[in-house]
C-alpha cells in the first residue's frame, strides 16, 4: 500500500477515491475525474506529497477547463482556509 504525505507531516494511505470526489467537486465530469485519479494512481509512490498530488490534480483541471481549477482554488480558500499556488497560465486566463 502506497503511503502519502500529508501537509502536517502525518502519513496515510493513498485513496484514488478521494481525487475522484475532489475533481467532481470542481465541476469535471466522473470519467475525467477517474481518469486523472487512475492516472496519479498508476504512478503513486510512499512519500508522494499531497501537495504534488494537488498540482497534478490541478495541472490536468487546468488543461481540460481552467474554471475546474479556479472552482478548486475558491474551495481551499472559502472551506479550507488556504491558498493553492497559483500557476501563470491559470493567472493569466482569470485575468489577474
């Protein structure tokens, strides 16, 4: 079992679950949303941060829909209580 890093230091299992209801969350499709799941979790490592996780999550939002990464962005800020590191093609089509 693939063991990940979360942001506080605490390890736990990696669930592909949890992408999937994330990327929906967003407003992405089941399908595309198993699918970036799948994918990040054909290549799941111990240790893989959740942070990195998060950027490949967004990197694959972006590109298919950068309203899917801005909806994620607004979560973490309103319900989370924090920033997600925004990249320059995302700043540059929300025209900030």
């Amino acid at each position: 079992m693939v063991m990940i890093l979360k942001r506080d230091g605490r390890k736990e299992p990696f669930m592909a679950e949890k992408i999937v209801v994330s990327a929906v969350k967003t407003g992405a499709p089941v399908e595309f949303a198993r699918e970036i799941a799948g994918d990040i979790s054909r290549n799941a490592r111990d240790d893989l941060s959740t942070q990195e996780i998060r950027q490949q999550v967004l990197g694959r939002l972006r590109d298919r829909n950068p309203e899917w990464e801005r909806n994620w962005q607004t979560y973490d800020a309103a319900v989370k209580k924090r920033a997600t590191p925004t990249s320059p093609r995302a700043t540059a089509t929300s025209g900030m």
